[in-house]
C-alpha cells in the first residue's frame, strides 16, 4: 500500500476542489483574496495575464475565474497549470492564506520562487514543475508546515537541495531535472514520513548517503542522472517498502552483495550506466513482484542469474553492454509476462535456448554481439508478438533456414542479422513470401552472395533496407525503388552493376511528406551510418531518427546521375562514391533542400560543379574528389566549410580558393609566356646581327676576328702534332733486348 498512497493525496485534493468549486460559483470573493489573485495576475506579462481568463471588472466573483477553487468565500485552490503563462510569481500570492494547493506547472514562469510561499500555512500541494525558475528554493526552517507533496523538478532551481524541516507530513519530494548539487542531507530528509525522494538529473556529488534506512515508509528513491560515486550503502538494503529504485547514470562502483534480495518488495530496479563490476547475486527468487530489471552497461561478469526464472511478474530483462558469459541458462517458460529481453554485447556462448519462444508476450529480444551460435530454432515460429529481433554479431548460420522460420511471425516489424552467416552463403530467392510488416531489414556485412532477391517487393512495409558490405552483384531491380515506404537503403560494398534504376529518383516517401518523421520507434535499433572510410559513425535506436538515405558506393555502376534526383526533397544522404558514374553533375540537385550529405568521390564526372548547389543550405559533407571535373570551385554558402581534399584528383578544377582560376587567365598566362619567348629570341637575333654586321662593314676587325678564330682551332692542332713528334722521336732512341 506505501507506493499508492502519495497519489492518493493528488486524487483528495482533486475531490475536494471539485466539490467546493461546484459550491463556490455564486460565493463572494473575500477582499483580501481579491487583491491577492489581482497581484498575482500583475506580476505576468501583460500577454499572458489575460490568457488568464480573469475580468477584473466583475470581481466580486472571483470564485468563478478560471482555476480558483473556493470553500465559504475563501481560495483553497489555485490550478493554472499549462495556461502559457509568462513572467514572474508574485509574492502576493502568499496572501492566499487559505490556500490548500497551489498549481503552476507547464508554464513559462521565470525568477525565483517567493519565499513568502513558506508562510502559507495551510498549503498541502505545491506543484512548480516545467517552468523557467531559478536560484534557490525557499525552504526555511519554519516554511511550509502542512506541505505534503512538493514537485518543483524542471526548472533551474540550483544550490543544495531543500529539505522541509519543519514539514512533519511530507510524502512526496520531486525535485528532479534542476541544477541542484552538493552532498545529499539523509538526516534532513527522513524526518517526515517520506515515501517518495526523486533528485534524478541534478548535479548531486559525494556518495549514497548511508541514513536513508531511516526513511522507513520509503517506496521510490529516484537518484539517476547525477556524479554519485561509491558504493550502495549497505543499509539501503534493509528499507522494508522499497518499490523503486534508480540509480542508473551515476559513476557507482563495487560488487552488489546478496542483501540484494532482501528488498523483496522492488517493482523496478535500475542501476544501468554505473561501473559495478562482479558478478550478479543469484537472489532474485525473493523478489517475486519485480517487473524492470536493468542492468545494462556496467562491468558485470560471470553467468546469468538463473534465480530470475522464478520472478514471475518480470517484463523487462536488459543486461546488455557487459561481459557475462555462459549459457543462457534461463526456463524462460516461467516468464509468462516477459516483455523485452536485452542481453547483446555481451560473451554468453552455445545456442538459443529454443524455450524463449514459451514466452507469448515478448515484443522484442536483443543478442547481438555475443558468441552464439548454431542455427534459428524452429519453435521461434510461434513467436507471435514478437516484433524486434537483433542477432547482430554471433555465428549463426543457414540463412534459408533462418528466414523461413521468422517469415511466419505476424507482427515482426525489425530484423537485424548483421555479420552472422559468413561461411559462403548465398541469399535465398526462393521460399520466402512473408514479412507482411516488416519495417527495418537488415543483412549487412554476411559475406552473402547471389541478387538482390525478389521476395523482398513484397515487403510493402519496409522503411529501412540495409544489405551492405556483401558479394550481391546483378542489376538493381527497378521494383527496389517503388516500394512506397521505403527511404533508407544501403547497398554499399557490393558488386552491383548497370545503371541506377531512374525509379530511384521518384521514390514517393522521399517526395511526398512520408518520411522517417513519421515511423514509429524502434528500440536499440543497432545500425550505423557509416560517415567515411575511417568507419566512424552515429547509431540510430529509432528508425524516426534514421536520415532518410541513398547509400550506393563502393559498387560497379555506371551511366548518368539522373536531373531528376532533384525532386527527392527529403532526401537527407546521397552517397554515389566509388562507381563509374559519368557526365555532369546536374544542377537539379540544389533543388534536395533537406540535404545533408552529398559524395560523388571516384566516378568518371565531367564538366564544371554547378554554381546552383549553393543553395543546399544544410549541405555538411560534399565530395567530388577523384572525378574528370573543370572550371573553378563554387564559394560562398555552404562551399566555404569544405576543404580542399574533398575536390583534389580533378585536374583541371581550379583548387585556388576564392580566386580565379578560369580558362581565359590560363589563355592570358601562356600568351604572356609566349611573348617572353618571342622577345627572348628577337633579342639574340638582334646580337647575332650586330656582330654579323661589324665584320662585315669593318675588314680591320673582320681580318683580325678571323685571325683569332685560326688561332683557336690552330693551337690544339699545333699541339697535337708537336706531342706526337717529340714521342715518336723519344721512342727512336731507346734501345730493345
């Protein structure tokens, strides 16, 4: 009973307004409560005030305007919640000194909170959340007598938290989604009847305080989203109405102990996104009411706990992103209400348990990346809800197997086998004619060969198709683009040949408004969009957050980018690298104003860039390298983010940016070298004839010039001869054996 009791409160005060607001539309409102109601109306923008819906000119029945609740003339109740109001609360509000509960939340009101809000000592509900307040919250030491539940989370309320001294019947504290930081004061906190503590998403440092077991009538203890560190005390395992508790995202360390299994009352247990390391206390046999286990991303090792086979009432198992190992050695035939089970990335080892497929209400199981092996049990045929299967990662194999057995479950929506049959396999085209609601397809990275298969124009339903990094080559069927929901398809990495299907270019959700905006989520999709060869990219865990997507590199296409892609205006990624594409780039493609990300790197394009895709305002990545491309670089726009290695290997594209590099300034550069040359040469010329012309005219100088010129082939003659005839000589002499 502990954990419903803090709504009940919600639901009395609800009854009680109702009852005294149906006494009170013909009461007269008290003056002071008048004056009060007008202050606080004051103290908004003026914009806002009269959204309100309050006429200070019939005033006398204030006890009629929207949101005040009277009893015998007086306001006990002020509810203007998700009225759009702006500006400040107003201290008068405090006058209100009847007021029982007061509710401003999913607003736009900024400032601080009044600290004469303390002195209404009446006040049983106060509901601040979702507004735009600041600074710290006044919890003086004698404010707020008769409070019971605070909610003042989402605002930007800071310093250390409050705490309510004085308030002996406090229930419910919510203080999540501010700034608050600093240790957190147990001792302050358990003098009240608490039953409900939420400080997710502060800033709080320091330790879980070890006195919170005095707060006996604790049911939901809510830490997440903070720098807590350390361990969790033991004497947190002692509280008796324990139904919740959170902990995930926080830096706790250590082993969790088998006290563990002494909080038997744990609805939800959440210590995700820690550091606790050791294995898992095989003691949830006690815990029969636990309905959310989440242990995912820590440092856990060692087998999987088999007592969580006798939590009967269980929906949700994530273990993923640890390192267990093992089997999985769990009788899932007792987990009648199993809903998700997530235990990817992990070492667990051997095969599929085939009793998984005894659980009727599973939605969605998550394997991937672990050791598993061996083939898709046939029992997963009776799998009837489930509607997102993930084996990413294992050693699956026979794939014709796998499909035949999964294309008999009505409701799977997601598959994703990435790098699992890679022994050889070839993709099977026959025997497949279900997946009627098959959404997200995935078959990456198998090394798979063979065609695209023809089953697949069946799939009508399909938004994401995802068969890269294969050995498929063939033609792209033109079918492939008329699948009328599809706008995510990757293809890369293949051996796929032709041209490009023109039913690429008229792809109605990338046309029309259907696009990923309006897909339902996925959970965990694990898909990645590849950004460059480094192989760094982003995960998708939603197929609405997938950017709708052409992802065609890396095959052996050929023939012209169609003008047409123009009209894919949804189009976020249009990645046509690594084929033999030829021709120009269109200029239509300026007019995929959602695009992104635009690479058309190794093909054979020829002419210039055109000028008009300076209008892809959201254009981040664009590649052109390695292609036949002339003339200068666009500037300006989005051209002035790129760099120069997304346009080298043209080489007769000017890479001078933001100058000119255009034909005519390579005409002016050769003419003016050709000029240099002709005077160059006229020069010489002119020196040849000068001296031609003083030899001729002059036959002193002529005699004397011709004189030198015998002097200077006579010499080496002369010298040569008198050499030889001294050595002829010299050897006349010498005398033989």
């Amino acid at each position: 009973m502990g954990r419903f009791r803090w709504p009940f409160h919600f639901v009395l005060v609800a009854v009680l307004l109702h009852v005294h607001g149906g006494q009170s539309m013909d009461q007269t409102c008290h003056s002071t409560d008048l004056q009060a109601l007008l202050g606080f109306s004051n103290g908004l923008d003026s914009k806002a005030a009269g959204l309100v819906g309050w006429d200070a000119s019939d005033a006398a029945t204030c006890c009629s305007w929207t949101g005040v609740v009277c009893d015998l003339g007086r306001v006990v109740g002020l509810d203007l919640s998700n009225k759009i109001l702006h500006g400040d609360i107003s201290s008068s509000v405090a006058s209100l000194d009847g007021l029982v509960t007061l509710n401003l939340s999913r607003n736009s009101l900024r400032g601080a909170a009044p600290a004469a809000l303390g002195r209404l000592a009446r006040l049983r509900v106060l509901d601040l959340s979702a507004n735009g307040l600041s600074g710290l919250f006044p919890a003086a030491d004698g404010g707020f007598p008769a409070i019971e539940v605070v909610n003042i989370s989402f605002n930007s309320f800071d310093g250390p938290h409050p705490a309510f001294p004085a308030a002996a019947n406090l229930t419910v504290l919510d203080i999540s989604g501010n700034n608050f930081s600093g240790g957190i004061n147990s001792s302050a906190l358990c003098l009240a009847p608490v039953e409900v503590l939420r400080f997710s998403g502060n800033g709080f440092s320091g330790e879980v305080p070890s006195g919170l077991s005095r707060c006996k009538s604790l049911a939901e203890l809510s830490l997440d989203g903070n720098d807590l560190t350390g361990n969790i005390p033991s004497d947190l395992y002692t509280l008796p109405n324990l139904t919740r508790l959170s902990l995930q995202e926080n830096q706790l360390t250590g082993n969790l102990g088998s006290d563990l299994g002494n909080l038997s009352q744990l609805v939800q247990l959440d210590l995700s996104y820690n550091r606790f390391s050791g294995s898992i206390p095989d003691v949830f046999g006690r815990m029969r009411r636990l309905e959310c286990l989440n242990l995912a991303s820590n440092r856990f090792d060692g087998e999987l706990p088999p007592s969580l086979s006798r939590c009967p009432m269980l929906r949700v198992i994530s273990l993923r992103n640890n390192t267990l190992f093992g089997e999985i050695a769990i009788d899932f035939k007792l987990l009648q209400k199993l809903n998700i089970f997530d235990a990817g990335t992990n070492n667990l080892s051997g095969t599929i348990p085939s009793g998984i497929a005894g659980c009727p209400e599973l939605r969605t199981l998550n394997l991937a990346r672990n050791k598993l092996v061996g083939e898709i049990p046939e029992s997963f045929k009776e799998m009837s809800s489930l509607s997102y299967l993930s084996l990413t990662g294992n050693g699956f194999t026979n794939l014709s197997s796998a499909l035949q057995v999964l294309q008999h479950l009505p409701n799977l929506t997601s598959l994703v086998l990435t790098r699992n049959f890679r022994g050889g396999e070839t993709m099977p085209v026959d025997g497949i004619n279900g997946f009627k609601s098959m959404e997200v397809l995935v078959l990456a990275n198998c090394l798979l060969t063979g065609i695209i298969p023809p089953w697949l124009q069946g799939l009508e339903s399909l938004n994401v198709l995802d068969i890269s990094w294969n050995k498929l080559n063939g033609n792209i069927p033109p079918w492939l683009g008329k699948l009328n929901n599809l706008f995510y398809i990757d293809l890369s990495n293949n051996s796929f040949s032709g041209e490009l299907p023109m039913s690429f270019a008229q792809m109605r959700s990338l046309i029309s408004s259907n696009g990923s905006s309006e897909q339902s989520p996925t959970e965990d999709l694990p898909l990645f969009i590849k950004k460059n060869s480094t192989g760094k990219g982003l995960q998708y865990n939603q197929v609405s957050s997938f950017p709708p997507s052409l992802v065609l590199s890396n095959n052996l296409l050929v023939g012209p980018i169609w003008s047409s892609f123009g009209h894919l205006v949804k189009l976020h990624v249009l990645d046509l690298s690594w084929n033999n594409f030829s021709g120009p780039i269109p200029r239509e493609l300026s007019d995929m104003s959602s695009l992104e990300m635009l690479n058309l790197a190794h093909n054979n394009l020829n002419g210039t860039i055109p000028l008009s895709l300076r209008k892809l305002n959201f254009l981040s990545k664009f590649d052109v390298s390695y292609n036949n491309l002339t003339g200068d670089i666009p500037t300006g726009g989005q051209f002035s983010t790129f760099k120069n290695e997304d346009f080298e290997g043209n080489y007769a594209l000017c890479l001078l940016r933001n100058s000119s590099c255009s034909e005519d300034d390579h005409h002016d550069m050769d003419t003016a070298k050709q000029i240099t040359y002709v005077m160059l040469e006229v020069g010489i010329a002119f020196g040849l004839l000068m001296v031609w012309s003083a030899l001729y005219f002059a036959r002193p100088r002529r005699a004397s010039y011709f004189r030198l010129v015998d002097m200077l082939f006579d010499a080496p003659c002369i010298w040569t001869a008198a050499k030889v005839t001294n050595l002829r000589i010299k050897r006349g002499n010498e005398v033989h054996p």
